[in-house]
C-alpha cells in the first residue's frame, strides 16, 4: 500500500475519534493510508456531515488527496453550481445540486470588501482543477468595479481569496481552454465595452495579459433587472475551441470563435447561428447539443460543427414557459438539465428520447423566496 505523508502530517495534530489517548487511527485496525481511502469512497453527500464527526475526520477530509484519491478510484460526483439572484431581496446566492439524491446545498456567501453594502453582479465564473472560480464583478448598479477573485473549495465549503485580476471588469466572457482561465473583455465601472484582456495559470497563480481583437460587440449586461436575458451565449467544445453566439444592438446575430494562440476572434459560418436562433445550448458526451424552442426538438451539431442532427419532437413540456423563465442548461451523464427560474429543475434524457421517456422534474430548494431567484449561471463541478 502507498504511503502518504500528507495524510500522516494531518493527523499529527488531529486529535482522537477515540476517548482513548493511545488510539490514535482514523478507524480503529486500520492504518491511516487505507482509513483514508475508506472515507474517500464514501458517497459525495456524506462527506461534509463527515467532518463533523471528530477533528481527525474533519482534517483528513480536507486534504487534496481525497479528491486524487476519488478520481484514481473512479467514484468522482458531479453536482451543478447554480448563480442565482433573487428580485425580491436583490440578493445573489450560490447554491449546489446533487441530481444523484435530489438534494440542494445553499454556499457560503461569496466575500466582498469590508464596508461594501450593494451585492455584486457580474461576476464571472469558471471550474478549474475541481474547484469553482469567480471573479471580478460590479457592486449594484452605479459602484465600483472589482479585479477580485475567489475560489470556492467543494471538500471544505469554502470560499479563499486567490491572486486578484490585472484590470478591474464585470461581465466578461470566462472559458478554460488547455488547463487555463481566459477572461476577455467585459465592461467597465460606467458599462462601457472593454477589450483588455487576461488568462490565468492556476501552477504559477498567476496572471497575464492576452490578446482580444475583435472581441464580440455585447451589449451592456443589467443583471439587475427582472426578466432581463443576455442577448449571448459561449460554448468551450474539446477543452479547445471558444464560441460566443451574439446579437448585436441593430439585431445582427453572429458567431465567433477565440483562438488562444494568437488572440484573435474570427467568424464562423452561418449555420453555427443556430446556437443564438435555437435559443439554449450545452456540451454532452463532447457534443454540442441545442433546444429548439420553435419545434420542441434537442438539435445535435454532426461531427463538423457546420449542421444539425434533429431528434424526435419531445411531448408534455412547456417550451414557451420554460424559456420565459430565463433557463440555463449543462450537460450530465445522458441527460440535458435545464434550470429555469425559482431554481426548478428539467431533465431531458437525450439517449431515451426514441422511447419517450425523457422527462424528469425535480423539486427546488425549500425556504422563503426561493420561487423568485433567478438563474444567472450554471456550472458542473466533480468531486
């Protein structure tokens, strides 16, 4: 069996699961290296209640190689990070899914600057090496924007301030292409058009300047107000193209594609419009996959890129309701999951749809107000 110092060096000043002074495993006849491995195993759910246990427990669970351990063993869990704001409280909320139990996790408020008393819109986010980053933004809708960036640890539950961004921003396109963090452009403090741009080596932390020409023309996001959707989407296909689907304010729709190499966006052909006309897109299984709100129909890109594959028309959902409702859609497994306002859940299983038994609904969160949050973002993080 291999050894691990690290776990070792975390048990040092542990404390006992035992009353006793000389038991001093993690699970009594076991050393430590396999104890370890035991609770690594355990289902994702369990793990923060885990901690709880005894210090030892808490301590060994927060090490990296817990979630080594649970990728090396082929038991990693996906849940969906949900960016919400409600329009009541003008509150922003992060909250986790486990679609395995059906179970919602509301997150630690992400932190803000001491004395800042407007919530944050705007802020970008991406997953990266298992955890979740968010970063930049605008404090309400006449404050200063931010540079800040925090990272969101799944094992702890917990927010920790990393190396903060070049230029201050919110809004920006976000994608991780080959193991790094682009943020390009976004909009300044006054909502003006930025095209400064940066990427994010998470080995060294830290930051530098990239190219941007011909950064897609957005409009000025207002997170802010009810019913508002961004007139854009963005799609990272194969971990190396970059496509962002927009419309610009005389109603021309375009489609673009970033090369991190040399900087430069270019266009692409017509037929990847459908990513904006279609109305909602996501990568499955490494395939683009797009509803059409229009027919009722989930569209497949071929293997092109250039054309689309259409399935079966899917009976019993509400297409006009669901897309009045903001949604946002990631992919999981076989199925398309569709969050829409009030944080209520759809499952289309794409691999079930010749049998017709696609549809799944989930129940939302519990407590007050939550039938008034709206999804902002959406993002699947394994563990």
């Amino acid at each position: 069996m291999p050894k691990h110092p690290h776990i070792r060096a975390a048990m040092s000043d542990r404390g006992s699961c035992s009353t006793s002074e000389e038991t001093s495993e993690l699970l009594p006849g076991l050393p430590d290296d396999v104890a370890a491995l035991v609770l690594a195993r355990l289902p994702r759910s369990l793990l923060l209640n885990l901690k709880s246990v005894c210090k030892a427990w808490k301590n060994a669970l927060a090490q990296p190689f817990v979630a080594d351990a649970r990728a090396k063993l082929g038991c990693v869990e996906e849940w969906i990070y949900v960016q919400s704001w409600n329009s009541v409280t003008g509150k922003v909320s992060w909250w986790a899914f486990d679609w395995q139990t059906g179970k919602w996790l509301c997150l630690p408020k992400v932190p803000c600057k001491r004395g800042m008393s407007s919530e944050v819109f705007g802020r970008a986010s991406a997953v990266l090496n298992g955890k979740l980053f968010v970063m930049g933004g605008k404090a309400g809708e006449s404050g200063p924007t931010l540079r800040d960036l925090f990272v969101y640890c799944p094992l702890g539950n917990k927010w920790s301030r990393g190396t903060s961004m070049i230029d201050t921003r919110h809004s920006p396109l976000v994608s991780v292409l080959r193991g790094k963090l682009y943020v390009l452009g976004g909009f300044d403090w006054n909502n003006q058009r930025m095209h400064a741009s940066e990427v994010y080596d998470s080995e060294t932390d830290e930051w530098k300047a990239v190219g941007n020409t011909g950064h897609p023309h957005l409009p000025a996001p207002q997170w802010y107000k009810k019913d508002w959707r961004p007139e854009w989407q963005d799609i990272v296909l194969h971990n190396s193209s970059y496509f962002c689907s927009y419309t610009e304010a005389n109603g021309r729709a375009f489609v673009k594609e970033y090369d991190p190499e040399t900087g430069n966006w270019k266009s692409r052909k017509p037929k990847l419009k459908a990513l904006l006309r279609y109305g909602l897109s996501t990568v499955l299984a490494g395939k683009l996959h797009t509803v059409d709100w229009a027919s009722g129909r989930v569209r497949v890109a071929d293997t092109s890129g250039m054309g689309w594959i259409p399935m079966r028309q899917i009976q019993g959902l509400p297409w006009v309701q669901i897309w009045r409702a903001n949604p946002q859609m990631v992919g999981l497994g076989t199925s398309l999951f569709v969050v829409k306002r009030g944080l209520q859940i759809i499952t289309i299983d794409v691999s079930k749809v010749d049998s017709g038994e696609v549809l799944r609904f989930w129940n939302a969160p519990t407590g007050p107000g939550v039938n008034d949050e709206e999804v902002l973002r959406c993002q699947v993080l394994g563990l």
